[in-house]
C-alpha cells in the first residue's frame, strides 16, 4: 500500500532540505522537524513579535527559520488569502497556524 495525503513523502527545496536532513519527507515529518527545532531553542512567543520566551502561538524567526519564512509567499487556494513572509525580518513572528504554509513554500 503506498503512503497518501500528509503522510506520502514530498520533495524538499534546497533550504529545508538542509534544516531537515533529508531531500524528501512526509509533510508530518517535516512540521515535526519544525517543532524540534523551536521548542529545543525557546523561539515561542505569547505575543505577536513579542520576545521569544519558550511558550505562545507565535514563532519567532531566528537566523535559521527566517531563511525558511521568508521563501513562504502563497495563495491559499480555498480562501484566495495571501500568505507573504518575503518581508519578514529577524526577531518578528509568525502564528503557529501558519507554519502549514511555510512547509508548503519550501517543498517541491
């Protein structure tokens, strides 16, 4: 039985292929990725652009996830909303809810 919907693997850009470890991953894996990365170095905020203080809904881009952000520029295709992090800047955040984009800009 092949592997279908999140859990079938997709192929990962050059950036979060190297974040990952792996040129392919199953979206789950990858949000996972994601998660390990920001609880292990604090980057949650409880306010928007607040300081990163280990807990909140908001993520905070340090050196590493900026590079990541700022390749998300999307179009959600049920909505027609713009997701646009292009302009994002070191320090500011995005909600948690949005990190769904930010995979899916960085993945082929």
């Amino acid at each position: 039985m092949s592997e279908v919907g999140l859990n079938k693997p997709v192929k990962l850009k050059v950036d979060l292929a190297a974040f990952c470890g792996a040129a392919e991953l199953p979206r789950t894996a990858i949000t996972q990725k994601f998660w390990d990365y920001i609880k292990e170095n604090k980057l949650q905020a409880k306010t928007e652009n607040g300081k990163a203080e280990g807990a909140g809904k908001y993520i905070v881009a340090d050196d590493t996830l900026l590079k990541l952000f700022k390749a998300t520029k999307v179009t959600s295709k049920s909505s027609g909303k713009v997701t646009d992090f292009t302009g994002l800047q070191l320090g500011q955040t995005i909600n948690m809810l949005q990190l769904a984009s930010v995979v899916g800009a960085n993945i082929e």
